[in-house]
C-alpha cells in the first residue's frame, strides 16, 4: 500500500510566492521519513498538504491511497481522522486540563455523545495516563496546560497522537522546545510506535543528526523543491553541507518553472 503519493504538485500563494514546486514524491505504507532543509524551503507547507488542510494549486496528491480533495465532505473529514498531525505551537487551549488534550486525539473516531460525555468526565484515564507515562508526564494527567513549560506542550501534543494511533502521523518539528536529551527520546518513542503498528511517519526537523540517527529515510527540501531523497544510512555530510549552503542569503524563489530540477543522489 502506498500512504503518500505526489505528481507534479505545486503550491502558489496568493500574492505569487511559490512555495512548492514540481514536487514527486511516494512514501511507503509503514515508512518513518525525515524532512529537512532550511527555514523557509516549504517543510511546513509539504505537511499541511499531506494532512489534507491545504489544497495544492496544481500537481496530483493522494494520502492513504484516496485523492482528498476528490472527497466529500464527511469522507475528507473521516480521511483527516486517520492522519495524526503535531505542530511546533500545539493549538492546545490553555484552560484545558491534560487528559482532555490527550483524549481528544479520539475525537474524530466518536461519536458527539461520546465526545460530549468525555468532556463531562474523561472516558479513559487508564488510557491517557498510559501513553503519557511513556512520555514523562503521567504525574501531569489533570493538571492544566497553562501550568505547562513549551516542551510539555509539545509532549502532551504527542501523547495525543499516539493516543489516536492514526494510520499516517505528521509531525511538524515536534521535538523543537526539547533539550538534546529529552529530544532524542521523544523522537525515539515517535519511530518507536510507528514501527509497532505499522504506521507511517513523516516528521519535518532541524535537528540532522536525529533524522540521520532515527528515521529510514531523508529528504531534503529548499525552496520548494526535493534536493535529495534517499536511505538515512547513505546521507552524507556533503549532501547536507550543499543542503544548508548559503541558507540565509538565498532569494526569493522564481515563479515555477515547466522544468523540473535534477535530483541530487546522496553519495
């Protein structure tokens, strides 16, 4: 099965900016992929348009083998409850008390009474306690996410999706408010789940050295475009020294070309 194909899909902004270009890309049902590449090359905008929430200007895309935006409205939403999606600012209202943040990875699954009923009194405490135990924030269930640091926002972001233990998660640097340490292992428990169930896994990060270390697979992203794309094993330092080359000084990009770029092979 394959999770995630593109063809020639593009992405424009309104005001012209493009900020995916001639992007063909397949990713394997059950394969852990990182995405790196410098601010700005469109790791953000590549997500958004796997998780289904923005619709490319042109090219082909299809997500756990469905064109999303082929699909009505109760089929998109049912296609969305099957993606877990983690951002670098969770949008966690700070009111809310932890176990509620974390349940509510199931929501798309229940139904509104359910739904409804677990705001009342949280349906599964055994549960939420369970997956943020593996995180390091059991003792944390009911406290409220104001009284949280940024990384335990993130955590409990995460807890949520595993809780959810969708088919295709995608994590837009999830691990970025994390010292080295705790960042490592929350990235370790992340492969870790997607290996035991078999999902797949597309994790956009700036730290190299973990997507080298965690993940099967690497891509790298500028301006848009794929720059490489190849096993973790076989990314050299020179692949990613050319990657992040002159990061800060590179211009805007052009409008699309008909021309697709030469894909470069990691040595």
């Amino acid at each position: 099965m394959t999770a995630i194909r593109l063809e020639a899909l593009g992405l424009t902004h309104p005001g012209g900016r493009v900020a995916l270009a001639h992007l063909d890309l397949t990713i394997a049902a059950g394969e852990r992929v990182a995405v790196i590449g410098p601010s700005g090359a469109g790791k953000t905008t590549l997500l958004r348009v796997l998780g289904a929430s923005l619709r490319p200007s042109h090219g082909a895309v299809r997500v756990l083998d469905v064109d999303p935006w082929a699909l009505s409205g109760p089929l998109l939403q049912g296609l969305r409850a099957r993606i877990g999606k983690m951002h670098q600012s969770p949008p966690i209202p700070p009111r809310q008390r932890v176990i509620t943040a974390v349940l509510a990875g199931r929501l798309g699954q229940w139904s509104v009474w359910r739904a409804l009923r677990s705001l009342i009194y949280p349906l599964d405490v055994p549960g939420a306690r369970a997956v943020l135990d593996r995180l390091g924030l059991g003792e944390r269930l009911f406290d409220r996410c104001d009284q949280l640091s940024g990384g335990q926002l993130q955590r409990v972001a995460l807890a949520r999706v595993l809780y959810q233990q969708p088919a295709l998660m995608l994590a837009d640097e999830p691990v970025s408010a994390l010292d080295p340490a705790l960042a490592r292992a929350v990235t370790v428990a992340l492969n870790d789940d997607a290996r035991r169930r078999g999902a797949t896994l597309v994790a956009s990060l700036h730290a190299v050295e973990l997507a080298r270390s965690e993940f099967s697979r690497v891509i790298g992203l500028r301006d848009g475009r794929i720059v490489f794309d190849c096993p973790a094993a076989q990314l050299g330092d020179a692949d990613i020294a050319a990657l992040y080359a002159g990061a800060a000084a590179t211009p805007a990009m052009p409008e699309a070309s008909p021309v697709r770029p030469r894909l470069t092979r990691c040595a």
